[in-house]
C-alpha cells in the first residue's frame, strides 16, 4: 500500500533548469490524501479534508504533520 499527498503548489511558474529539490524546499498544506492497495482500491486515510502541513528544508530533512478533521477524542480508545 502507498499513499499519496497532494499539495498546494505555488501558483508561480519557474523554469525548467530549477532542481526539483529547490523548488520543494518550503512549508506545503495537504489539500488531498490517497492510499491505494496492491488492488486498486483507494481510500482515504485521513477523510475528504484532512489537515496538515510538511516542511521541506534544503539540506533533505523534511517535518510532517498530518491528521484528520473528524478525529474522535482520545478518551474513546480509539486511535483511529
């Protein structure tokens, strides 16, 4: 299973020599995430409007924070 992030992306187009890399670097909001299974099923883990943020610094580390916005509170147990 692997799940893809999409982002919001700078509306700003840069030219085509930029390394990826440098066009990463810099805090992104989740607007979409979707896992899908070895047989094509999809879902998504975190709901239709998940929360969360990823920081891309430029020496490779990045920070993630994602979540849910219907996460039940944790006194029910329940961690999903």
């Amino acid at each position: 299973m692997f799940l893809v992030f999409a982002c919001f992306a700078p509306l700003t187009a840069w030219a085509q020599a930029t390394p990826v890399k440098d066009g990463l670097v810099g805090a992104w909001a989740f607007v979409s995430v979707v896992s899908q299974s070895d047989d094509g099923t999809r879902a998504e883990p975190f709901g239709a409007s998940p929360r969360g943020i990823i920081i891309f610094s430029s020496d490779g580390r990045f920070s993630l924070f994602q979540s849910s916005t219907n996460v039940s509170r944790i006194a029910t147990n329940d961690r999903a």
